[in-house]
C-alpha cells in the first residue's frame, strides 16, 4: 500500500504544478494585455520606410500602412507595394505582438495574390510618446533567401525616412543588408 500512497502523492504533485504553471502564465498573459491596452496603434495613417535592396544595391521603400490592434496583437498590411521599388515591390500583411508595452515581435508574408515568396519575422521597439516603431526585418525577399534590414514605422513619411536614414548612419557596421548566397 505505501508504494500506491507514494505513487499518488507523486501523480497529484505533478498535476497541481501543471496546473499552477498554467494559472500563473495565464495571469502574466492578462496582466501584459491589459497593460497593451492602454495602447492604441490601430489607424490607416502610418507610414513605413524600409531598407532593402535589388539586384545587390541599397533601396529605400516607404509604403502607406494599416495598423489594427486588439489587445497586445497588431495585425497589419501595406496598401499598396512600394513606389520605389516596382521591380520587388509587394503587398504584404505581418502580425506582432506587444510585450511590455514596447517591444513588438511577429511576422510577414506576401499575399497570395502576389505570386511571391517574401517571408520573414520582425522585430520593433515602439515609442509611444513619439508613435514611432525602429526595427528590423529578416527574411526572405527578391535578393535571397536571407535578408535583412532596418525599418521605421511613423505617422509621417518625412519622419519615417529620416529616422531610416538616422539608424543606417548610426549603425552601419551593425545592421547592414546581409545577403546570402549558396554556393
């Protein structure tokens, strides 16, 4: 009989720490919505400059952007592929989530429709009293299948260029476009 009392003491312990775990991490996941809520990035006016590149030179996209938030996630899409860059230009929609209010970590994919492979994660650190984003993307676009650069997400296109081209001067040893090639 004390094997079976062992056995059960040991059989009720682990369940009442799965199920503390699971209490606990969903408190911590209410807790960061409801701090995220406080935030409000949902509009159809902001505007993205990007860096990027095609053919293996530096282009600087911008694109017209909209942002839908619910809670700490933010699903958003460009309207319309960049101007400047018509040869690898897409549409696209990505989604983040919000942590702690500031940092933002998702994805983005082309739309089907676009008959394109561009994919990648993003990574951004939101500004609130400025409403500015500045970060970075890494993925898979026209030049290869591994990519990256910086980008900025700002009310204003002035704004979102010159933020752009304030991290690419600050920062060039450190974030440069890094294509990759197989040999």
């Amino acid at each position: 009989m004390p094997l079976l009392e062992n056995t059960l003491f040991t059989v009720s312990g682990f369940l009442l720490a799965v199920v503390w775990d699971l209490a606990k991490d969903r408190y911590r996941f209410r807790r960061e919505l409801k701090e995220n809520d406080n935030i409000n990035v949902s509009g159809e006016d902001w505007v993205a400059a990007w860096q990027t590149s095609v053919d293996g030179k530096e282009v600087i996209n911008t694109e017209q952007l909209v942002l839908k938030q619910k809670g700490g996630l933010i699903k958003m899409h460009n309207k319309a592929a960049s101007p400047e860059n018509p040869k690898a230009g897409f549409k696209w929609a990505g989604q983040l989530q919000f942590y702690q209010g500031r940092d933002l970590m998702g994805h983005y994919f082309a739309e089907k429709s676009e008959n394109n492979t561009a994919k990648g994660m993003l990574y951004f650190h939101y500004n609130s009293a400025r409403k500015e984003f500045l970060g970075r993307w890494v993925g898979c676009s026209y030049d290869g299948p591994l990519m990256s650069g910086f980008g900025v997400i700002t009310k204003k296109k002035d704004k979102a260029l010159a933020l752009l081209q304030e991290a690419l001067r600050d920062h060039p040893e450190k974030v440069p476009i890094i294509p990759y090639t197989v040999q």
